[in-house]
C-alpha cells in the first residue's frame, strides 16, 4: 500500500515531507523491526527528485533534520545509520554528517560534499577550543563517539580521501593524539572504551590511504603514532 501511495506524489514538497517522516521513524525503537523496509522506502524517495530539485530539497531536508534533532547526537546517529546505501543515500548521509559536524557554521550544499576540497575544512574542527574533540574532565563520550561517526560518514569517498592526502595525514595525527587522551584503564568504562575503539577503527582506516605516499615509508600504525610524540606533546601543553 505505501509504495502505492509514492507513485501519487506529484510536488518535490510532497516528497520531501515523506523523506522526513521516514527518516525520523527511526528514532523510535519499536520500529526498529522494520528498518529495512524503511531504508527501501528512502531509496525510492530520494530517486524521485529531479536532478534540478536536488541541491534545494537536500538542503531543505537537513535544516528540518538539524531542528528536529536540536542537540540530541544520538537522534543525529540513528538518522545516519538508517539511510539508505545508494548513491543519493549516501551523498545525503555525508552532507548531515558535514552539517552536525560544523552546526550553524556550516555553509554547504550537497553538491559541495562531492568536492576534495571540503575535506580541508575537517581539522578546523580539532583546533576549536571548545571543540567535543578535546578531551575534559566533563566530556561527554557518548557525544564524542557520534562525532567520531559523523567524521566517519563525511569521510565515506575513499577518491575524495586520495585528492586530499596532507589534510587527511593531518586528521590521522589528530585522532590518534585524540585516541590517546582517553584514559580507559582495562576498559572499565562503557562509553570511554566505544569511543576509542571507533577512533582507532577510523584512523586505521584513513591511515592507509596515506601510508603508501612516494618517498615515505611507514611500516605499521604504531611507527606512525611513534612520529607523532613531539607534536602530541606539544599540544599537550
């Protein structure tokens, strides 16, 4: 009956109002059941925009997201995680992980996530004083790991990572010096031990795409986080 229902919609407006809907099923727990059916049905939304409709109604799809969701990172999480894995389910998912991840800074549209160049803007976000990724007596680590996998997501293009080896070099030593500051002593604590494990899981990942660079050798993770020590402790300070 609801894939019958999709074939009526005749405005991009009617369309971007059952994205929404769909999207936010899933933060409801009792539907969990049925995300797959729900990531069906976002595959087929998303396709029925026209090409020209695209870049307005993404962006219109997000500010609604980024309202409804207000400061609540797990809501974001859920969102992400239940997109669908297509081509426009994917650009959709990096473009809210871009936008989480720089709030009212953000000036992006969709098309601007399938550029290299927006990657260089990522370690700005490590450099912020008051960033989530520095680590404080008050940190929040369920909001850490969910920034973590919003960096995740908006760093999915594995061409875009190759275009732009320096800052995703630069983003690996900050990880890894992120990665360090978590004190989890024999994983004692839940939260602290998810997000380094997602933290290493991601700088692994991003690390071989600059491990094989002509003229640098490096023969295993821990050589590189070895090279990083006097940055680490200057940073430190």
């Amino acid at each position: 009956m609801i894939y019958n229902r999709l074939i009526t919609f005749s405005s991009p407006e009617e369309i971007r109002s059952a994205v929404i809907v769909f999207l936010r099923l899933p933060l409801d727990k009792r539907l969990l059941s049925l995300s797959s059916e729900i990531e069906q049905l976002l595959d087929l939304l998303l396709e029925m925009f026209e090409e020209d409709q695209w870049k307005e109604q993404t962006k219109l799809i997000c500010d609604d997201v980024e309202f409804s969701c207000g400061s609540i990172t797990q809501f974001k999480a859920s969102i992400l995680e239940n997109l669908p894995i297509s081509n426009r389910g994917r650009l959709l998912r990096r473009f809210l992980a871009f936008r989480f991840l720089f709030g009212l800074k953000s000036t992006f549209s969709i098309l601007d996530v399938i550029e290299p160049e927006i990657i260089n803007s990522l370690p700005d976000l490590f450099r912020d004083s008051l960033t989530v990724f520095k680590i404080r007596d008050e940190t929040n680590y369920t909001d850490l790991y969910n920034y973590v996998l919003f960096l995740d997501y908006a760093l999915d293009d594995e061409s875009q990572l190759r275009n732009a080896k320096d800052t995703i070099e630069e983003i690996v030593n900050k990880l890894t010096h992120l990665h360090g500051r978590i004190v989890d002593m024999r994983a004692a604590f839940m939260e602290r031990t998810k997000a380094k494990d997602l933290i290493q899981r991601l700088y692994m990942r991003l690390y071989y795409v600059t491990s094989h660079r002509r003229g640098k050798v490096q023969t295993s993770i821990l050589s590189y986080k070895n090279n990083q020590m006097d940055v680490d402790k200057e940073e430190n300070r």
